[in-house]
C-alpha cells in the first residue's frame, strides 16, 4: 500500500483575506444602537487583528488543515494508554440535540428534567460498573477526576482528625497525572519501584506505609498491561496502614464488567469516558472524568449531585452536601461528553461491555505474540503474563544494535499510514513502544500493522539512517521540537515582532 | 456469548477463534487466567441496552425531549456561560473527524492539522486579550483561575498569599478555593463597594503586604459592573511584583478593552461566550489561559502549548507542542499542572467561530448585547425596577426585584409562564433574591419587552 498524507501549504489564516470580507453575519438586534458609554479606559481602541475571510475560504482553510491530521477514522491508532476507539457516529449526532445544546446550567430544574434524568442514569450506571455506590460527572479529564479523589481522601482524614496522612503511594509504572495530582493536591508522593513482574513490589510497599499514609494509587491493569493480581493484598496492607484506595480507570476497557474495583477494597475511582466509553478525543480533549465512591467518601462529593426525589418524581441538583469539598469544575462536567458515553452504552449493554474488553484484551495479546518475535523488540518484564487492553514492548535491543529507538520506529510507522504506539512511556520501560489496539481492529487490521512494523525495522536494520531521517509522507518531515523550545514563536503576535525585527521566517542554520 | 456481533466490535467469531488458535489458546479466559477468582464479579450488571442504534436515539431523544431550550424560552441568563449562535459552517468543521477522532498530537508529522489550528486558536485569543501567548486550553474559566493563582505562587515563591476580589463568580470561587487548598496559598477577598459594585481599591491597596503572590479580578466583574477605576491598584501591583491576573468576559472585547493593554499580566476566560460552542449545560467549555511573553513566566505556564519549529526541508517551517517538560507525562510531581486531556476541540472550535466572526462580526455583537442590556435597563427603570448598582455595564446587570426567599420559586414559575428564564438569583441580604441578567445578541426588542411586562405583572399581582 503506497500512503501520502494530503500536504498543502497552507498560511496561517491571518495572511489570508482582506479588510471588508465576512465570513458570517451574526444576528443583531433590533433595538436602537446608542452611544456606548464605557469609560474611555476600558473602551476598546484598536479592534483585534482576527482575520477578514468569507466563509468559502474559512471553510477551505480549515478543510484543508484537517487533512493534514491522522485520526481512529484514517487508520489503526494504538496509542497505548489512551484508548483511541471508534467514535460511534450517532452519538456525534445526539449531541446536536439542540435540547442538549441550548440549555443552560442556572435553568430552573422543572425545565431540565431530560438531562438530569440522563445524568442520574449514568451515575447509577457507573456505580454499577465500578461497584462503588456514588457518582460525580464534575471532573471534566481523567487528571481532575484524579484531583477530586484525592481531595475526598484528604477531606475524610482530616474529617476524622487525621491531619499527619500526607502520604500518598503510587508504583513507578503510573500516570504521570496521578504524581502531579497528587502534588498539586498537596500531598507527599512516594513513589515505589516495580518488581521483575512489573507489579507492585509487596516489600518495598510494606516498607513505605506508615501512620503518615493517606492513600494509594493505582491503575489496574497497570500501564505496562499487565494485571496486579495480588491487588487484595495490596489493598489489605493500605487499609491496615488506615490508607484509602484510588483507582485509576483509565485502564477500564480491559476489565469492563469483570472487575468491580469497590469489591476489591477501592474507596474512589475515576473513569475515562473519553476511553472506555468511546466519546470522541478531540484532537486532545473534551474529555470526562466521573468520579465513583464509597459510602465513607461520600458526605465529601463535590456539589451539586443530581438525585432523584421519589416523591416528587422529580430529579434534582442537590447542594445540601454539608461537608462538600466544593467544586472542581465551574458547572455540572462536561455533559455533552457524557451524552455520548451514555448513548454508547446503552447500544452495547452489560453483555456487549463485556465482549468489548475482552477483544480489545484479545487484539493487544495477539499484537504482542506477533511483535515480540521482532529480532530487536522485547517484552520486558515477566513475559509469560498475559497483558490485558495494552502491552509495553521495548527497542533497547535494537537501539543499542544500530541505534534506532522507539521514537524512529513510531515515525516509520506513521510514513506508512499508521499511528505510532505510545513512545517513551511508561518511563520505566526505556525505549517504550505502548501499544493497545482497542476492539476497533479487525484480524487484517492487525496484520497489516504487524507486517509493515516488520518491514519497517527490517529496514532501518538495512539502513539506520533511514529511520533517523523518517517520518517520510507525512505532511512534514521530522519536527525539531528542541528548536521550538529554544525559540519559543507561540503566537501571531510573536511572528510579527519578528518580522519587524527582520527575524522572520527564521533562518535554517547551516548544519541543519 | 456465542455468536456475539456488535457493529462496535470488529472481530467475528472465526477472526477470535483463528486469532487464539495463533495464540496458542482456546479461550480469551486465558488472558485473564492471572485474575484471582476471589476478585471476580460473578454478579449479573444491572445496565440499560437497547437492541439497535434505532432504539438509542429513541430513547435519548425522548428524555431531552423533556428539557426545555433557550430557543423555546427567552434566556437572561449569564454568569460566564453566553447564550451563542454556532454557525452551519462552524459545525461543518467540527463534524471532520480528521479533527475529532484524533488525541493530542503526540507525532506531530501526521498531526499538522490539530497543531495548525491550534495555533490560530492561541494566537486569536493573543489577539483578543491583547497578550503574548496563551495555552491551547484549560477545562473551564473555573479551573483557569485555579490555575492562574497556582502559577503567580510558582513565579513569587516567597509568598502565600492571594488576593481576589468579592466580585468574583461565586462558582469560580468554590473552584479557586479548591484548587489551592493543596499549595497551601492562602485566598483573601478584596470586597466590593456597597454603592458601585466595583472592586473596593483603598481596600485592595491596602491588602496587598507582604507574601502577596497575585492578585484577581473580573472585568465586567459577576455583577457586570466594569472596573473602570483599577490603575492605581494595578500600579501598586506592579510596584510590589504581584502578578496581576484579569478574568474576562471573552465576547466584551469587540468594544471593551482587552486588558493586556490595562496591565493584565495573566488574562483568563471561557471561550463559550466566544462561540466555542453551544451552552451544552454548561460543558464543555474553554477556559482561556493568556499572558504576556517572559522566557521565565511562560515556562511556568499550566496546559499544553504549540509553537512554531524547523523540519528538514528548508524553508518550511510547522508545529509541535512544545515546553513539554513542564507536563506530567514527562515531568510527573515536578509538572506545573497535571492536566492531560485539555478542552482542545472546543479551542479549534473557537479558532473557527472567530474566522468566520472576524473584528466587524465580533464589534457588532458586542454592540447588540451592550444595546439590549441599556435598553432593558432603561424600559426597567421606567416601571420603578432599579438597579442594586449605578456603575457602566457591559451585558449584565444586577436587578434589585427583591424577591423574597419563599416566594422565589413562585416567580420563576410565573417566567416561566411567559417563557422567560429571568436570570440568576443573586442574594445580598441573605433574605431576597435580586436577579442578575445578561442580554445575549440573539434577543431582540420584543424579548426585552416582554420581559419588562412580566415584571411588571408581577410586582401588581
Ligand atoms: C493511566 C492514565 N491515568 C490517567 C490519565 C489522565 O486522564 P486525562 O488525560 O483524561 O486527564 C491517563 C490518560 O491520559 C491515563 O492513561
């Protein structure tokens, strides 16, 4: 298969146009204009420099930038830990309910019944899935979610007067979000090495609880794929320490329905919708991050929560949450998100949930067999385990062979029309090649990937310098991200004051 | 589960079987053969399913169809969140999947169009805000202030304390006060004059001592009020080095000033009101985080950033993300914030809506929101319904109605009656409700009216 990604070269949309030209006529009222009386220092003086385009060309432009982009709908797109599944297209299409789109957050509650209702439905929903009684849509990410929890964690100990848990445990494997959570959060964070399993190291936990511990977090399976089975002992050892439990969802889609992480002991828990429940990612986001917990945590959730009174027959917000941490996001979450992750389980069902993961574990398992025979490749860590939605493979070999890494590796894959994996993370793994297909790919899907990954290789074993010089076919060639840092052009603006410097378009240096 | 298709599920069940048999398997349980059956749920999920995509959407439909719309009924209200007009060709470009079903552009080769567009967004927004660099997004304005009091602790290391003005959304509040209980940053409110609602400056002034890292205000602030009278307290502000962070009213700046050029350090926002998108009860929005260029402050800036680099071919330069190293997949409990998943689209959303607006679009908005609300202001004054505040305004306003707490809900039903979302209660007695309303540019003349008449409907009842 030959690929070339469409390529044009397109101006930043403020080069194009001219003074005059409407893109689209906003409606105006017909109320008499006036004299605006804003007080001359906070009066606008010069408009903002925003393009002047019709609607044709603003059209084109972004039409044109948008073939410029790879995306789930182009090709396989594992990039691990991230859960890139098909984006049903009906749920795009519910969205646009204008009884969705047109309703405000401070209408009154009798005009809003619908999407309380639905809202409600899917707290209860993911209760469900999670096996923890109480649910919060607030948090718009995963991170936030991440935030909310340990807000509630803290909030209970201080409740009971706790003040000296400020520790929180998190293996080396985890999310760059849950330490940076956890900070922010003002905790102390203690990270602790995984063993040859990749698993938690029972000793090295053991060796770091204390009456200092406020939590744990982690994600189940890991970010390596692989399952932490004596999580019921871990669990036992932080409960005993008077520790609470997080988990990190964003690894759902291999357990859905199988696992219910509050039976395991786990007090809060996020999902991704964005991941498990196939909203769509945005180019990097919306995305949305329900928190679930225990009875204990719950007099801390976040107001408001949409319950159901029985007797009214009537859903409601309630913010008679006396111990509320309060908000972490400026309404209810993103709900138009959350719409869709709805609509994409009630097309699927608890049977079709559960089909999912197991095919999404299928794919990553059989990807990994096939890959792992790559001379170069190796699955480190225990590699009789299975891996479940995701697997980490690492090209230390091959880059202390002929010094092709992870990084040239991904940018051979995508000159041939294909995501990358996830590179270089988790960190613990150092030439990481995250891979995790999702229950998207068809057998022939696989293959072809596994097949160009061989072809790809065998040829940077041919010629080093081929993959250094790759991504070929693609839009651009391969970006020099420490020039970018170095020279920090964030902003027309910037680009400008350059060129009135005589300092744009910049220079290429010589041995470049 | 023989024979189990689903359109969302590729496989079928010979591709599972073929594939096992390469394995080595005879059953996807084996792959969860290391799961202790102690933690199995063996229970039956009590989940909703319907038996086609039909039936979904039937389903769907018929709940909102419960909900009442800002197209059914007259909307005054405000608070942060704009009642907006996406345009057909806006969504158009926001149907491509090439830009919806793609994540953060971790290979920026095969992901020009995101990080292009991206860049129009955060260079739209400079434009607006008067500023230097922005991020390509935080969750919401809420969040954005969390962030921006966070970052002016990062820039003043020494102090601990931050100032923001009672004027504030009290729903951003809440969010501040969360977002910095864990940096141990101390928030103190600078409280308003009782007469103009303008941030008390004698009072600001004097606040800002020792340990002061930042300080906040909202312009209009939560009660539309314009802070008109803040150089002096942004001049002391300089003075001492504390940061000064505006949160804006995005869809004023066609005819108010954008406070980069009133000595806004920081400026943040939601791009909502901007026409990021629909009001979508209330998410997802696009909070906006901007500030002046300083190598130092901008490597202590939350969010992802895309900038401009070289590639191979001379000549031709495109975009990336960079600064990474301050983010957590690289920098963990050393990152400057640990947000991940952004609001991205509803960026490039906002990058699109202000094409296609341009200045003579964004001008002429502003203009019809600021028309409608004087023009309500006056008709209200002449039935007898004051404002609580006698200041400049933008498209908000607080109206004294005095609604007493138990006849409250009275008075929404009898809007409601007439089609009419009033506003938002706003109690400064802690007994009455007074309303705070917030004309968009989709009301005309009539709308106002009729409003005017419901009010004073009521107050003869
Ligand atoms: C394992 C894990 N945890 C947490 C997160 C954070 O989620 P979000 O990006 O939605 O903030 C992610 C994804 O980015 C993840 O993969």
């Amino acid at each position: 298969m030959t690929y070339k990604q469409a390529t044009y070269d397109e101006p930043l949309i403020f080069e194009l146009g001219k003074p005059g030209r409407r893109g689209h006529l906003p409606p105006k009222t017909d109320v008499p204009p006036r004299e605006i009386t804003i007080p001359s220092n906070m009066k606008r003086k010069e408009p903002p420099q925003l393009p002047e385009i019709h609607e044709g060309e603003v059209v084109r432009h972004y039409l044109h930038l948008s073939q410029m982009n790879y995306c789930v709908d182009t090709g396989i797109y594992p990039l691990g830990s991230c859960t890139m599944k098909y984006n049903p297209k009906i749920n795009e299409a519910l969205a646009r309910n204008e009884k969705l789109c047109y309703i405000h957050p401070y209408q009154p509650e009798e005009t809003v019944q619908g999407i309380l209702e639905l809202i409600y439905n899917l707290q209860k929903i993911l209760s469900e899935l999670a096996g923890l009684p109480y649910c919060t849509l607030q948090p718009a990410a995963g991170a936030a979610g991440e935030y909310l929890g340990l807000n509630l964690i803290r909030a209970y100990h201080h409740d009971r007067g706790d003040y000296d848990r400020i520790d929180i445990i998190t293996p080396d494997s985890s999310h760059g979000t849950n330490p940076a959570s956890t900070v922010m959060n003002g905790f102390n964070i203690i990270e602790i090495e995984s063993n040859k399993d990749g698993q938690v190291d029972l000793e090295a936990l053991k060796a770091v609880v204390s009456e200092k511990t406020a939590g744990f977090m982690i994600t189940n399976p890991n970010t390596l794929g692989i399952f932490e089975s004596q999580i019921e002992e871990i669990s036992k050892i932080i409960h005993d320490a008077g520790g609470l439990l997080y988990y990190d969802g964003a690894n759902f889609n291999a357990i859905v329905g199988m696992i219910r992480p509050g039976e395991m002991g786990f007090d809060v828990l996020h999902f991704n919708l964005h991941k498990t429940f196939s909203t769509p990612h945005g180019g990097g986001g919306p995305g949305s991050g329900a928190v679930c917990c225990s009875e204990r945590l719950s007099p801390y959730l976040p107001v408001p929560i949409v319950e159901f009174d029985k007797a009214n027959n009537r859903y409601f917000l309630n913010y008679d949450i006396p111990k509320t941490v309060g908000k972490i996001h400026g309404y209810y979450g993103n709900i138009a998100i959350a719409l869709r992750g709805y609509a994409y389980i009630c097309a699927l069902g608890a049977d079709g949930l559960i089909e999912t993961s197991r095919q999404a574990v299928l794919n990553a398992n059989y990807v990994m067999r096939k890959l792992e025979e790559i001379d170069g490749l190796v699955l480190k860590y225990n590699r009789e385990l299975p891996r479940k939605h995701e697997c980490v493979l690492d090209a230390t070999p091959l880059k202390h062979e002929i010094g092709v890494g992870a990084m040239d590796i991904a940018k051979m894959l995508i000159s041939r029309g294909y995501h990358a994996p996830t590179v270089l993370f988790p960190l613990i793994v150092h030439e990481a090649l995250m891979i995790e297909p999702t229950e998207n790919e068809n057998k022939e899907s696989l293959d072809r990937y596994i097949q160009v990954f061989k072809e790809e290789i065998a040829k940077a074993k041919e010629n080093p310098q081929y993959a250094h010089d790759a991504p070929y076919n693609t839009a651009v060639g391969r970006v020099d991200d420490a020039w970018a840092t170095r020279n920090l052009i964030l902003s027309w603006k910037m680009i400008k004051e350059l060129e009135k410097k005589g300092q744009w378009p910049p220079q290429w240096p010589e041995d470049h | 589960m023989s024979n189990f298709s689903h359109p969302y599920i590729a496989n079928s069940e010979q591709d599972k079987k073929e594939m096992l048999a390469e394995l080595g398997l005879n059953s996807i349980d084996e792959l969860y053969s290391d799961i202790p059956d102690s933690i199995r749920f063996k229970g039956k999920l009590e989940l909703p399913h319907f038996q086609s995509e039909f039936e979904v959407k039937e389903h769907i439909e018929k709940l909102l169809s419960k909900n009442v719309s800002t197209r059914e009924c007259r909307s005054f209200l405000g608070g942060g969140l704009l009642d907006v007009y996406i345009p057909a060709a806006q969504d158009e470009l926001l149907r491509r999947t090439e830009f919806y079903s793609a994540y953060t552009p971790y290979q920026p080769e095969t992901s020009q169009g995101t990080l292009h567009t991206l860049f129009e967004y955060q260079s739209m927004i400079c434009e607006l805000l008067a500023m230097d660099t922005a991020n390509c997004s935080m969750y919401d304005w809420a969040t954005a202030l969390g962030e921006a009091a966070l970052m002016t602790a990062r820039i003043n290391k020494k102090g601990n304390k931050f100032l923001y003005t009672a004027a504030t959304a009290p729903n951003r509040k809440e969010v501040l006060k969360n977002y910095v209980s864990g940096a141990k940053l101390e928030i103190i409110e600078i409280p308003y004059d009782k007469e103009t609602g303008k941030m008390d400056k004698e009072k600001a002034i004097e606040l800002m001592g020792e340990g002061v890292v930042g300080i906040y205000f909202e312009n209009p602030n939560y009660f539309g009020v314009i802070e008109d009278e803040i150089e002096e307290v942004i001049k002391v502000a300089k003075e001492k080095k504390i940061v000064v962070v505006a949160g804006v009213d995005t869809s004023s700046l066609g005819i108010m000033e954008a406070p980069g050029n009133y000595g806004a350090d920081i400026a943040i926002g939601d791009a909502q009101s901007i026409g990021a998108g629909p009001l979508n009860y209330g998410g997802p929005l696009a909070g906006v985080f901007a500030m002046k260029f300083d190598k130092k402050w901008t490597r202590q800036m939350p969010g992802r950033i895309v900038g401009i680099t070289l590639t191979p071919k001379k000549g031709k330069w495109a975009f990336t993300n960079t600064l990474q190293t301050r983010e957590q997949h690289i920098k963990r409990f050393r990152a400057t914030s640990n947000i991940c998943t952004n609001e991205a689209l509803m960026a490039m959303s906002t990058a699109f809506h202000l094409a296609l607006l341009g200045p003579q679009g964004l001008k002429e908005t502003g203009e019809s929101m600021y028309y409608n609300a004087h023009y309500l202001k006056e008709e209200l004054e002449k039935i007898g319904v004051k404002t609580v505040f006698n200041s400049e305004f933008f498209n908000t306003f607080l109206v004294d109605l005095k609604i007493p707490k138990d006849k409250k809900e009275e008075f929404t039903k009898f809007m409601l009656e007439r089609k009419i979302f009033a506003g938002i209660p706003f109690s400064l007695d802690g007994e009455t409700y007074d309303y705070l309303i917030t004309t968009s540019y989709l009301l005309k003349k009539k709308d106002l009216d009729d409003y005017v008449k419901a009010i004073e409907e009521w107050r003869n009842e």
